[in-house]
C-alpha cells in the first residue's frame, strides 16, 4: 500500500486528466458548434474578394421626361417601347409576389413564374401560388405558370443545389415557350428581389442597353424597418436573344445603381419563416432544432439580429467588424414600393414598428 502522499499524488493526475478531457469535449465541441463563425471571421484572411463592379449611375425624379432619362444614362429614346418579360422561381413569398406584381404590373408584358411540388432540400410542398392563385387575379392576363413536378428515390441523398439547378434549367425552356421574342428585355431574380417600377420604365423605353446588366438592390432583412446594405447584386436585366439563360449569379461587370429592394425573409407568419430556413439550398445552417422554435425567431426579428447566429460574410476586417451585431432599424418609409404604402395596413408587417408576427 502506497504512501498517503503517492495516494494524494495519484488522486491529483486522476483529477488533471479527468479536467483535461472535459477541457477537451467542450473545446471540440465549442468549435463544431462555431465553426461557421469561425470561418467566416476568418474570411478576409483566406478568401479575396471578386473584382469590383462598373457602377452605372442611377438619375430619376418624379415628373422627369423619360427621354431626359435616357439621354442621362447615355443612352436614346427607342422608337417603340421594348417587351419586358419577368422571370421568378416561386416558393411560399405570396406577399412578395403580390408587391412586386403590383409594382412591375404597368410596364411587364408576361410573369414567368415556376413552381414546383418540391423544395430545394427535397422535401414536398404544396403549391402554394396554385392554391392562391385568385389573389393575382389582376395579372391573370399576363401569368405564364409553369409547374415542375419532382419525384425522388428514396435511395439517393438530396442535393439541394442539383435540385435548384434542375429548376432553373426547367426555367429556361417555360421562357423560350413564353411568347418572348430577341431584342426582348427579360428580368431575372428571385422573389424577394423587386426591380423598382421607375427602373423597369427606363430600361424598356431606352435604346443603347448592355446586353446584360446587374441591378444594385438595397438590402433589407424582415422588412423595410431594417435596412442592412446596397450589396445586392444578383439580379439581372437581359436583352434577350437564343443565347440568354436564367442564371443567379455574376454575369457581367456592370450594374445600375439602386434599383430597387431586396427583402430577405420579409415574411407575415412565423410559419414562413421556418418554411424558408428549412427548404432552401443553405437549409444545412440550421444547426438546432431550437433555430425553428417561433419566440425565438420572434425575438431575432425585432432585434434586427441573426436567425443563425451567424457573423456576416465580408472579405475585410473592416466591413465584418462594421456590420457585427443587430441591424439598426430605420424610421424611414419613403422610396419604397409604392404598393405597401398604398395599404400600409395589410403590410403593416413590413413597415417601422410592425415588427410582431402571427405564428401562421
């Protein structure tokens, strides 16, 4: 039998290395929880950023001549006015819809909207603009619907990016059998991103267009009391021809400056917002369960905060260390789609101080 002091002794590294694997588990798994954010924090160390955009200044007021317009942006007045066709993959953003419908409804010839019985993440869904359809019954002469039915094995694993690229390419052909025609304007973006009406005026009256342009969006998050940024850049505006394909990512260098709004998960329920966060292709950042539970998506929205506790993807350390924390909320509800302040009750959800959401 050992001295009381090799029993102490013992007792001691018993203790040490019991610490030190507990020390251990947690660092592993603090940094499994983190690792995201530890990526992302990292970013300007590991990534460069893509080269700088050619912004292409924006001129508008109210009352100006449309040819003042043109001639400002260096470009002429057309003859005759161009076609414009606008093109969206549709999921669950009914009230999205309906404003940039109402906003773009003066000066769009066809919407293009496809719809599918399936998520991007592989999970069925119902068919949400085909069961509501009597709500944009003040386009139904401009609707071309397109329904993309999907069928999985259950022996194979889902790829929501194959699945979102099958839906682009079933896009493109419900495009070509649209009625659009070369020399056509053809809108391409998502839901959420709506071109403003005054944009959509002047690239159909001006003559001298790119082929393709980028269109500079401002950012919001849940609605317009949260403005985040003006790097919104995805969507785009094409001079159709046999060559043009809907795509969501850079396509050129240049881009017109504010052009309208992008408002990410600027949604009436709470249901929604679950809906999004588990159906779309970056549904893998759902990293608890507890990210789905209703109050504390409720809180993350009045905060102006992060649903996936995630730091922002910036490329310096300047810009992510800018944009840490909550989104400052905004007073202001000027310059928006003219059809939330026309009935600023329904939309109230959208607007400063509507912040509190209905579960469904």
């Amino acid at each position: 039998m050992g001295s009381p002091r090799s029993v102490a002794r013992r007792r001691i590294t018993k203790c040490t290395f019991l610490l030190l694997v507990i020390l251990v588990t947690l660092s592993f798994t603090a940094i499994f929880d983190h690792t995201q954010n530890i990526t992302s924090f990292l970013r300007p160390l590991w990534d460069t950023p893509p080269p700088p955009f050619e912004y292409i200044p924006h001129y508008y007021a109210e009352n100006t001549t449309i040819s003042n317009l043109c001639t400002l942006h260096g470009w002429s007045l057309t003859s005759e006015p161009r076609n414009v066709y606008d093109a969206i993959l549709f999921n669950n953003e009914l009230d999205l819809l309906e404003l940039r419908w109402r906003e773009l409804y003066p000066y769009v010839t066809k919407f293009i909207i496809l719809e599918s019985n399936m998520t991007f993440t592989g999970m069925p869904k119902p068919l949400v603009f085909d069961s509501n359809r009597a709500r944009f019954a003040f386009a139904e002469d401009k609707i071309v619907y397109g329904l993309l039915p999907i069928q999985l094995s259950p022996d194979v694993p889902v790829d929501p990016f194959l699945i979102e690229s099958h839906h682009r390419s079933i896009m493109n052909e419900l495009i070509r059998r649209s009625g659009i025609s070369d020399g056509d304007l053809l809108l391409v973006s998502d839901t959420d991103e709506i071109p403003s009406s005054h944009t959509v005026k002047l690239l159909k009256w001006c003559d001298g267009l790119p082929t393709v342009l980028h269109l500079e969006m401002r950012n919001y998050v849940y609605s317009f009391e949260f403005p985040v940024d003006y790097n919104s850049w995805r969507a785009t505006a094409h001079i159709y021809s046999r060559w043009t394909r809907y795509r969501h990512s850079r396509q050129t260098d240049l881009i017109l400056s504010d052009a309208g709004w992008h408002c990410s998960f600027c949604f009436r329920h709470l249901s929604e917002f679950v809906t999004k966060m588990t159906a779309y292709s970056h549904a893998d950042r759902v990293k608890k369960r507890e990210y789905l539970d209703y109050s504390r998506i409720q809180r993350k929205i009045c905060r102006g905060d992060d649903l996936y506790d995630m730091l922002p993807e910036e490329y310096s350390f300047k810009s992510l260390i800018g944009k840490m924390g909550s989104v400052p909320r905004s007073a202001s509800a000027v310059h928006l789609p003219a059809y939330v302040i026309e009935n600023a009750e329904k939309f109230k959800f959208l607007l400063p101080g509507g912040c509190q959401r209905s579960p469904e």
